[in-house]
C-alpha cells in the first residue's frame, strides 16, 4: 500500500512537472529578447518609424509582434488592451502603411519574427508570416537587471510608446522636455551612471541637447506643480497686490496665511476647466509708484526685501509661485532688479515689468502713460537669466505688463528665446468684454516669437469680472491669470 503511495505520488510530480514544463514553453520564447543599450543618453529619431526605432533599440530577438492598422487603436478600450498584452507578454507594436510597411518588414526580418497579430486592415505585409489572435500571443521572457528609462510625450506615436512599455520603463512627459514633470526628474534623478535613458522623437532635441537637460533635471530644483519649466506643463493663477496695502490689490486684503488660502481656492476654481495643472501664484508689488517726488525724485517707493521675505517664504513652503512686480518710476527696472536679488534668487520666484510706471524724466504718474524700450528690457532679462544659470536654478517667469501699444517700444526687439526665462505678455486691459478683447486682439498683433500670453482680471473695474470659464474661454487662452 505503502509502496503504491509512492508510486502514485511519484507518478503526480512527474505529471505536475511535465504540465507546468508545457506550460512553460507555452508562455514565454527560449530566446532572450530584449537588447541592452549602452549606458548614457540618447534620441531615438531620424528617417524611419519611430516604433521600428525604440524596437531596434530595446529588442534583439522576438518571435511575435503586433501589426496595428492606421487607426487600429483609436478605441481607447481596444488600446488599454493591446497596451496591457504588450506589457506583459513583452513584444513590439508596429503599425504598418504604405509608407511604414518596408521599414516594418525589415524590423521583423532583423528580429525573427514568425507569428503576427494583426489589428485591423494591415495592407503591405499579407502572407509573409501567420497571423495569430491576441490572446494566443506567446510572449518573451521579463527583463533581468536594469530597466533603460524611456522618455515620450503626448506628441509620440502610440505604436512607439507601446513598444517602449514593453521593453523598459516609460516615463511620459506632457512635452518633450525631461525637466517636464516630476516623474521625469524622479526618475532621472533615481537612476544609476549605468542606465540606459533614450527619448523618443526629435521634439526632445539632438543628443547633445537632451544630454544638456538630463543634466539640468538631475541638479535642479523644483517649481511650485513640479518639473523645472513654467510652461506648458502648468498654468498660474494669482492674486495681485502688496502686502498690508488693501489699496492695491486683493493680496494685501489679508495676511499670509489666509492670502495663500485665499489663491488656493481660486486655481481650485480654474483646475476645473483647465486640462494643464493650475498653480496657486502670488504676485508682489515690490516697488510702488507714487504721486510724489519722494527719495531722489524718482517717484517710486522700493519696500524693504526684509518686509517681503516672509510672503515669499511662506508661499514657497505652500507652493505657491511668486513673482515680484516692478513700478520704478524714473528709475530704471535693472537697478530696482538687482535690489531683490536675493528673492530673486529663490527657485520659486519670477519678475514682472509694469511699463506703464516707468517714466522718462520729465513726466509723472497719472499725467503720462509711462514705457520701456526694449533695449532696457532686453538688459533685464540677460542678467536675470545669467543669474539662473550661475545658481542652477529653474526656469523663471519673466512678465511684461501690457495694454497701450506704446508701453513697450520697438516691442518686436524684444529677446523672448533666452532659455531659462518664459516671457509672459499680460494683457491689462479693463472694463466691459468687447474693451477688454479689443485690448487682447491689439495686444496679439506682431507678438514675438517665443512669447507667452498672460491676462488680468478685475474685481472692480471690470464690468463684470470674467469668470475662470469665460477667462479659460479667451484665445488664446491665458497661461498666467492675475486679479487686482
């Protein structure tokens, strides 16, 4: 009996093992698919289909792929699907047209590839190797080691990204930038000086270029919404003022606390028509005009960097983006600048220009509309981006206040490329709808490449105050939103 046991059990374990041997052979290829890139930095673009060159890229071998037609996968539930047995079985996704179809063939050539699951009306590679179902996909064996990091952004084509997430880690950025979002920098900021980090797409730049921003994002600190862009990746909502000044704007309406509160409510309101992330923002009057003379005849008043350090700490700590506004009457805005360097110098911290509070020496507020030639603008924003790239900091707001057409002068000298400034025009223009749009129309024509457009509501002079739906409802609409 004892004996019999025995032999039965034996029996069972043979069969167990001869099962799950078969099931085995069933599941995953012999072969070892996946390719391991070189450590180090690189863009896959070029010539040919981006798919065919992240698969080049990550695979060495693969029995089976997925051949998608154009369209194929614009059902977003047909696309989860495919995504997810990509993902886990661990074979490319192609997608083959006229144009592709060769470029594909070879890529199937290079990899061994016997079996295919064909979605939809795949024309140009008919008969040359079996079609199978979805769901009889064999597969490749996981990955062992260390995962290459792959960038891509919405712009990517699905097959590509499809591809990518079944041979390494993605990480998407909502564009092409690594310093994008915080997933971008985690991931880059987590990886080792052996792994393999590739984009996808010549939206990222050449090699040199992502190499450059790989660098930045691993060193760089964050903004307020993270990432180390301003934009796109976010839009700003703020409120306008200086503190304990009621007068000026809504920010001085109220202490810290509650002013960080209070514009936390107000993005929560824009979020909800916004499709990009809205960032609670803070922006300071830090240099105030005035109706007299005052120190030097220069008919401003500078406050004290002290009285403002703790707004601006305090918004820091709550995420909130400050940006310090500019009224220098007959001085001039570089020498008011470089009084707040230290605030400056803060990562979460922009500058704003109020033109129409720069006077030349024979006039005086509320008498004249004052300006600023874009020579003084330009001096600016050349020592203010010095300054982010001697202390390793993010990307800064830089905005110019705008709503007669003679504020800013010779507006299309204006340098708006500088890369770590994002350059806001924003449109000041108050009182009924068809004013205010008729200043923003005015406000568009010949803009400077490069530039960003921001808009101002207000509370009282407007009649009525637009609402974040009618103010998102603008075209373009406004990426930095300001209340006074």
């Amino acid at each position: 009996m004892t004996i019999r046991l025995i032999g039965a059990t034996i029996v069972c374990v043979m069969l167990g093992l001869f099962i799950s041997a078969s099931a085995g052979q069933a599941g995953t290829n012999d072969v070892v698919a996946f390719a391991d890139p070189q450590p180090g930095v690189a863009v896959l673009s070029g010539a040919e289909p981006e798919a065919v060159l992240v698969s080049r890229e990550l695979y060495s071998r693969s029995a089976e792929a997925i051949l998608l037609a154009p369209g194929a996968l614009d059902d977003l539930e047909t696309r989860n699907r495919v995504g997810e047995i990509a993902g886990v079985k661990h074979v490319p996704v192609l997608t083959v047209t006229p144009q592709t179809a060769d470029s594909v063939d070879d890529e199937l050539g290079r990899l061994g590839v016997q079996r295919v699951v064909r979605l939809g009306e795949v024309e140009g590679l008919e008969g040359r190797r079996p079609a199978i179902d979805l769901g009889d996909l064999r597969g490749n064996r996981p990955r062992d080691g260390d995962e290459p990091i792959v960038l891509v952004s919405r712009d990517t084509p699905i097959d590509a990204t499809l591809t990518a997430r079944s041979a390494a880690r993605v990480v998407e950025v909502p564009f092409p930038d690594p310093r994008a979002n915080t997933r971008a920098v985690a991931a880059l900021t987590g990886a080792s000086s052996q792994t393999a980090i590739r984009a996808v797409g010549a939206g990222f730049g050449d090699d040199d270029d992502f190499a450059a921003r790989v660098d930045q994002a691993r060193r760089t600190p964050e903004l307020p919404g993270g990432g180390q862009v301003v934009f796109p990746g976010r839009r700003m909502v703020a409120l306008y003022g200086s503190p304990d000044a009621p007068a000026l704007g809504p920010l001085g309406r109220q202490g810290i606390e509650a002013s960080i509160e209070r514009v936390r409510r107000l993005a929560a309101d824009y979020q909800r028509v916004s499709a990009e992330p809205v960032v609670p923002a803070f922006e300071i009057i830090a240099t105030v005009a005035s109706s007299e003379p005052g120190e030097g005849s220069n008919y401003t008043s500078m406050i004290d960097p002290a009285t403002l350090r703790p707004w601006v700490e305090a918004a820091g700590r709550a995420g909130v983006y400050v940006t310090l506004d500019l009224q220098p009457g007959r001085m001039d805005f570089l020498t008011q600048a470089q009084k707040y360097a230290e605030l400056l110098a803060l990562p979460h911290v922009g500058l704003a220009l109020d033109p129409e509070w720069r006077l030349k020496p024979d006039q005086v507020h509320l008498t004249q509309i004052g300006s600023v030639e874009a020579a003084e603008v330009n001096r600016i924003s050349a020592w203010l981006a010095g300054m982010v790239r001697e202390r390793g900091l993010p990307q800064k707001l830089f905005v110019l206040h705008q709503f007669d057409a003679g504020m800013l002068g010779q507006r299309k000298n204006i340098v708006a490329d500088r890369p770590e400034l994002q350059v806001v025009l924003h449109a000041d223009g108050h009182g009924t709808p068809p004013v205010k749009m008729e200043t923003w129309r005015r406000l568009l024509g010949d803009l400077p490449a490069g530039v960003w457009m921001g808009w101002k509501n207000f509370y009282t002079e407007d009649k009525p105050t637009f609402s974040p739906a009618t103010t998102m409802a603008v075209a373009p609409t406004p990426w930095f939103v300001s209340y006074q």
